[in-house]
C-alpha cells in the first residue's frame, strides 16, 4: 500500500495519508542553518550542531511516536472546536490532507470544517532562520472568526544538557517580548552571545512564553489549555520551559484567504554589542530587527522561496537523465541527489535515528559522502576535504569523527579504524576527477589541527598509504585494527562485560587480526594514488603506488581467497572468517564487492566466481544481505556484529551502502542486466508500493533493510543519513548509465540492460555541457562515441579546445 505519490515536475513527495508508518521527514536548510520536519510537522531545527546549538526540543523515541515540532493550531471561535492542520499533534480527522516534501521545503495543509490551511516551512539561503508561511482560506458560505495559534518550544541549546541536568536547566530560562517577537535568551546574561526568536509578521492578539501557561497542568501538545480557551495569556518564562507561542486572530469572509508569516531563527551578536542600552540585560536587537522584518513580509518570503527553488535547479540540473525506467530517472535526478547532499550536510548525525548528540561528521563517512555530491557542491567539498585532511594524525591515522563547529577531530566513538585514512584519497580523487583543480593538492594542511604543522594535502594522501602499508599482519594483508568499513566486525575487542562499548574497547594487541575488506580498498586507494603521483610528475612515486598495489594483490590473492569467493578477514587466533570452514559467517560482501570493484581478479576468474557466489548465498527480492549465515549467538571474538539478532544490521541485514559495491563490481564484468536488478531492489521508489512492509520514505534510501534472517524481511530503517546516498548515486551513474568522471576528462561507458533501446543524460561538467544520448544496437558493452558529428577514439570525450559551450556526443553501443 502507498501513503502518497511523487510530483517529479514539482521534484516533490505527496503525502496523502498522515499516518505514515513512521515519521515521513525531509530537511530544511542547506548551509548553517538546518530543521528536520516531518509529514505531520515534527522535528526541531538547529544552527550547524544539532547538540550545541539546538533551538528546539525534541524527546527520541517518544509515543505517541513523533511529537514536538512547528505546530499550528485553528480554533474556530464558534464553535469552540480547535484543530491542526497537520494532523498532528490533535489528529483531527482531515479532509484532503497533503503534506509536499519538495527540495529544502515541506508544505502541509488540509481542510476542517470547511477552513483550509496550507503552512509552507522552508529556511531561505544564506540565512539562519526558518519561515513558515501560514495561508489559511475560508471555504464556508458564511463568514468565519478562526484564531491562529503557532508555537514552538524552545531548548538549551546544548541537547544534551538539555536532557539531563534539570537542576539547573529549570532555573535559568529567560525571555524577552518586543514588538511580537519572543526572544528566547537562556545563557545570553553570561558567556553566550547567541539567541533565538520566534516572530509573527500580524500584530498579535497575545503570547505565551511559559509552557505551562500554554499547555496547562499535566497538559500535552495535542490539547494545549490555552488554546482550548482561546486565549494566550502573555506568559513570561522565568526559569522552567520557555516555548514560543502565538496568537492571531482572523476574520473571514467567504472565499477570503489570509497569509500570517511566522519566523523563527537564530543570531549572534558581536560581543561587545549583546546588549542595548550597554550595561543593561536587554538584547540588542538593532541587528537583528531588519532581518526579522525583511522576512515577515510575505512578499521578501515568497522571493526567498523562488530562490531556494533555483538554487535546487542549478544543483540538479548538473546531471539529468531519462531511461526506460521511471524509478532510476526518479531517483538519480532528484531524490537521490538531494539525499546526497542531506549526508554531506548532516553526515550521520541528526535524522529519525540520530539524535544530533551523539555523533560528528564521520572521516570515513565524509569522505565516501563526496562521491555523491562532488558534481553539485564542489568548493563546499573542497572546504570539507581540507578539514577532514587537518584532523589527520601524523602517523596517517585518523580520528573517527570530528565536531562540525570546532573542527576538531575526536575518538569519542572509537579510534583506529584502519580503512579510515585510505577512504581520503578517494574523497579527494573524486574532486579532482570532477573539477581539475590540482592546486588542491599543494593546499597546507595541518596535522592533528595543530598550527604550524601544515604539510601539503598530497603528503597527507601518502601518509593515508603509507599508514595501510606500516599495518601489514602475518598474511600482508592490513591489520584491521578497531574495525574496517565493517563498525561491527571487533576482531580485537573481546568484549564480555554488559554495556562496554565495543566501538571504545580493545583488549588485543590488534597484531594478527587482518582485513582482506581493507586489501580491496587499499588496491582501489593505491591504483588512484598512482594516477595523481603520475600526473604530479612524481613517477617513482607511482611506480612505488603500483608496486605495493601488485604485492597487495598477490597477498589477496594467496590468502585472501577461499576457493569460490574472497575471505572477509583473519581474526585474532589467526582464524578464517567468511569462509567455508566457518560454522556461520562463510560468505560476506564487504570483500566480495570491494575486490572486484579494485579489480582484483578480473582475468583469471577470481571475480566471476565471488560475484557467482555473492548471487548465490547472499542476494535477496530486497538486497544484497551483508553475510551468511547469519551469526545465531555471540561470538567473543568478532565483537558487535554478532550482537545483533540475525537478519538486522550487520548480522545478515540488507545493509544498503554495500549493494552498489557489487553492483558496480558487476559492471567490471559487463553484466548489465545483474546490476540494475540489484539496483532496483533497494531503489525506495520501486519499493514505493510495498511501504507497508518497508515502513520508511519511499523517496529515500535507508541504511538498512531487515534480511531474510529476520522476523520482518524487507523492513528498512535508519532511513537518510547513510553512505547507500552517495554509493548508489555513484553506482547508478557513473557505473551503470557510465558517465564517469576520470583525471582527463569525461567518459562514456555504460553497462546498461540489455532490453533498454538507450537513454539520454546532460552533463555539466567544468564548464561545459555535454548532451549525451547512447543508442543500443547490439547486446553488449561496446560503445563508439562521436562528438558533434565526428567519430572519436576511446570512451573519453575532448575538453573542446575552442569555447564550445555545448557538446553533442553519440554512443553506440554494439
Ligand atoms: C554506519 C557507519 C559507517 C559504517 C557502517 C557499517 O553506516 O556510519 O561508518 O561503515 O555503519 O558499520
Ligand atoms: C554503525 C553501525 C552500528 C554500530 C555503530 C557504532 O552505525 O551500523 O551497528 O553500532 O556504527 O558506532
């Protein structure tokens, strides 16, 4: 069954039935200043750190499920009878409920009683502030008097204070009400100079700022006591739970619409300018005050809102392409380039399943974050490569995560993972495949963030080699360290006390346990090391590259296989795991995919067979599981993986960022039709009919899909923030449809299914614009290109060399 239908001319979800089976969200914002906001408008926003600088409050995990958010309440003053018109929080039982997750926008409306109302919420570029705008219609025959209610609740600010020192926290809440707008200033009397406000654009009739005034005793969100009364009654919040709320009171004759433009946003002031009069504890507002104006104005809103929808234009019109099939136009066009960049912006930290506390932006995961998003943002992505690179160690190593607002790297969630380093130089030829810009290379660059310490980025990428190479064990193969790719696989943990992390513990030397995962990435990381060294003039130094890349292979090679597919590691005994000789956990996809995506194997047959082997035990109707069989109890030795019931997450679930591995791996061999297949099982819009059993947005990918182990096969969860975003991305265009970024220039190579007559793309591509369209005439792979007319060698088109902006390439595929 379906909740909605996608808009692709409008690039937007509808959502028809409010009770999704979980919150359907989407994201505000696309620099600083950031909201999550679901279907029946839940969610909080934050300004860059969703736990540092959060401006509202959010309880995880709540029931009923999804409550807090950007709630509007109407009370018709006739009847008394007050409702939302998002469904939630008072689940009214709505006529034509709607709710349109657009690009960086959410609109959601329905009808009562006769009164529509639609609010659009979006967050205006280059500014950190949100706008809601309310339009309410009076679709009666008679005349009707509707009060207008909005709130919001405010937070600390540091969410996780905020959910735990209570001794405090209720003593130190503060507001300010001038000229309708709440000022919500906990902190600012001493080392804050950040505030929050929530503003409403027609004079208001009253507000409240104390959440018990609005609620009432023991009251909740879906029956405010204030609004039951129809009155807010200027509360002022000394301490306790300061909220923001409004109250508008509106007359309207039939047919009348009226728009109310609420704002709710944060600012910093100088430091020596907090406060008017100096000396005082009054916010100085005389900076505030112009930006909070310019956008009540439902005019500066609406032109606000025409930006956004160029700004996503521009972004999604860099590559565009129509195939056969609706799902991969769908999703490669629109969603899945926007879900690139909600990872690139949020990296793994704030969603239905991240709290915005616990994490930072992964090294790992921003790095592989880039492949999907490089083409859109790339002096974003050049900003984000030299802070990843500015956490590196000196000995190459990486800190796990590092804090968006301090920059720094930390170990808070593990350190020494030793696939996290090589994951860089992926980041970074990814930038320079798509833009060119080698002066990157020669950027300082700090070493553990340390001033002074600078070395060029390109001394950085060695030391991400060279850290793989100094980490060989007993079979030369890498040391796995903490953990590879694979969080869950704790080979040198050895965990049995309840509740120690296993992401934190190690007691093993870490000397035996090996990664044949890492000796794929390492192949695929050191064979691009070996084309920028190249290209830098540095020849012995890509000779050294390939060297090491051929000794890794010949390690692979004589104890990395296990006769029909790729073993996934040694563990610390020196033991096999995802072989044959294993009781469970015989075949896994980490290695599987990644070898054969380096190109391991290739010729003598090596990767046929794991390929062969990775349909046959581990291919499912919805995903590629991550291994089997599943771990049925807890083994001491391979650490969190074994921790999951089988069938969820590690332990055998679909986990979706691996799928694309083997698609793409297929695509080495030509197979087209095996590829797409894969593709499509995991693609949330081909999934869109069975959201019952899927459960999360049919628009977006999720991290994971329950594997057949599990009790609910073809369930996802952990939907958005995931590297499945940039992965399948990657493996959709540059790998099946084949329009690949390469160091010289744009290639054309696709590996499509057989039964597709062709496809045709556009690509903007350093400055110019190649119209591609690929025709099959025979079955297999071959292409021969011919650009504006004249047939050319190979599969790389020529930079034009005389300004032509626009390029006309045919493929023919034979
Ligand atoms: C999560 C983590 C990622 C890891 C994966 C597998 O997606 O963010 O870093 O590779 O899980 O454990
Ligand atoms: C990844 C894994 C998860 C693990 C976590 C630890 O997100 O998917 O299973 O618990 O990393 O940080």
């Amino acid at each position: 069954m379906k909740y909605g239908h996608f808009d692709d001319q409008n690039r937007e979800y509808v959502i028809t039935q409010p009770d999704t089976p979980l919150p359907w969200i989407n994201y505000l914002g696309s620099q600083s200043y950031f909201g999550i906001i679901s279907n029946t408008a839940g969610g909080y926003s934050f300004y860059r750190d969703a736990r540092l600088r959060r401006l509202t409050r959010y309880r995880y995990n709540n029931v009923p499920m999804d409550s807090g958010g950007r709630y509007v309440y109407l009370r018709d003053e006739e009847s008394r009878e007050f409702w939302s018109p998002s469904w939630q929080p008072t689940r009214h039982e709505l006529k034509d409920y709607s709710c349109r997750h657009g690009m960086g926008y959410t609109v959601i409306g329905s009808t009562y009683s006769g009164i529509e109302a639609h609010t659009r919420y979006f967050v205006p570029l280059d500014e950190n502030l949100e706008i809601w705008q309310l339009t309410i219609t009076n679709r009666r025959t008679t005349k009707a008097s509707i009060s207008t209610f909005a709130s919001i609740e405010f937070c600390l600010w540091n969410a996780q204070d905020d959910a735990t020192n209570f001794q405090r926290n209720l003593s130190i809440g503060e507001v300010e009400v001038e000229d309708d707008v709440i000022y919500h200033k906990t902190e600012y009397r001493e080392r804050r100079n950040h505030f929050a406000y929530f503003a409403c654009s027609l004079p208001g009739a009253a507000f409240d700022t104390q959440r018990e005034a609005f609620l009432g005793r023991y009251g909740g969100w879906d029956k405010p006591a204030a609004v039951e009364a129809g009155q807010l009654t200027n509360s002022i919040a000394h301490g306790w739970s300061p909220i923001g709320a409004h109250q508008v009171e509106l007359e309207l004759e039939p047919g009348e619409t009226r728009q109310i433009v609420f704002v709710l946003g944060y600012h910093e002031n100088p430091d020596d300018q907090k406060f008017l009069p100096a000396g005082s504890q009054t916010i100085n507002k005389t900076l505030v005050e112009p930006v909070i104006r310019k956008y009540l104005d439902p005019v500066e809103a609406d032109i606000a809102f025409a930006r956004l929808r160029e700004y996503w234009e521009s972004l999604l019109g860099i590559f565009e392409v129509n195939t056969p099939d609706i799902h991969t136009n769908r999703m490669a066009n629109i969603w899945n380039a926007y879900q690139c960049m909600a990872t690139f912006n949020m990296s793994r930290s704030a969603s239905s399943f991240e709290s915005g506390i616990g994490r930072g932006l992964g090294f790992r995961d921003s790095n592989q974050d880039i492949l999907g998003c490089v083409h859109m943002v790339p002096a974003r992505v050049r900003e984000r490569i030299l802070d990843l690179a500015a956490t590196q160690l000196p000995t190459g190593g990486a800190y796990h995560q590092y804090q968006p607002l301090t920059k720094r790297g930390n170990n808070d969630i593990g350190g020494g993972f030793n696939d996290d380093p090589l994951w860089l130089i992926l980041g970074v030829s990814a930038y320079l495949k798509e833009t060119g810009d080698w002066k990157i290379l020669d950027e300082p660059t700090p070493l553990d963030s340390e001033a002074g310490s600078e070395v060029p980025l390109y001394e950085h990428l060695r030391r991400s080699l060279h850290y793989t190479l100094e980490r060989l064990g007993p079979h030369a193969l890498p040391l796995i360290g903490r953990a590879d790719w694979n969080d869950c696989l704790n080979l040198n943990c050895f965990s049995s006390t309840p509740g120690e992390s296993f992401q934190t513990t190690t007691n093993k030397e870490g000397k035996v346990a090996e990664s044949v995962f890492i000796a794929g990435l390492f192949v695929n990381a050191g064979r691009e090391l070996a084309s920028i060294a190249s290209r830098c003039g540095l020849d012995g130094e890509a000779a050294s590259y390939l060297d090491a890349v051929a000794k890794m292979e010949q390690a692979v090679n004589e104890h990395g296989w296990d006769g029909e597919w790729f073993l996934r590691a040694y563990d610390d005994f020196g033991a096999k795991i995802g072989s044959k000789e294993c009781e469970e956990g015989k075949i896994f996809i980490e290695s599987n995919g990644f070898c054969v995506l380096a190109g391991i194997g290739l010729e003598d047959g090596k990767a046929s067979k794991a390929l062969a082997a990775t349909q046959k035990y581990l291919a499912t109707e919805h995903g590629i599981v991550v291994q089997q069989p599943a771990y049925s109890r807890y083994y001491l030795n391979l650490g969190e993986i074994s921790s999951y019931p089988p069938g969820y997450k590690e332990n055998a679930g679909v986990f979706c960022h691996l799928n694309p591995w083997a698609m793409i791996a297929e695509t080495r061999l030509g197979h087209g039709d095996q590829a797409h297949d894969y593709y499509k099982r995991i693609n949330p819009s081909a999934r869109e009919e069975i959201s019952d059993l899927h459960r999360c947005e049919p628009y977006v990918y999720a991290q994971m899909i329950a594997g057949k182990d599990a009790p609910s096969f073809g369930e996802a969860k952990n939907s958005w923030l995931t590297g499945t975003a940039a992965w399948n991305y990657y493996a959709i265009v540059q790998w099946i449809l084949g329009v690949r970024t390469t160091f010289d220039g744009l290639e054309i190579a696709p590996v499509i299914p057989k039964s597709w007559p062709g496809f045709s793309a556009t690509r903007k591509f350093r400055g110019v614009t190649y119209k591609i369209s690929v025709a099959r005439k025979g079955d297999g792979n071959q292409i021969a290109l011919t650009v504006d007319g004249s047939p050319i060698e190979g599969n790389i088109v020529p930079t034009p060399t005389d300004g032509r902006k626009i390029v006309l390439v045919k493929g023919i595929l034979t």
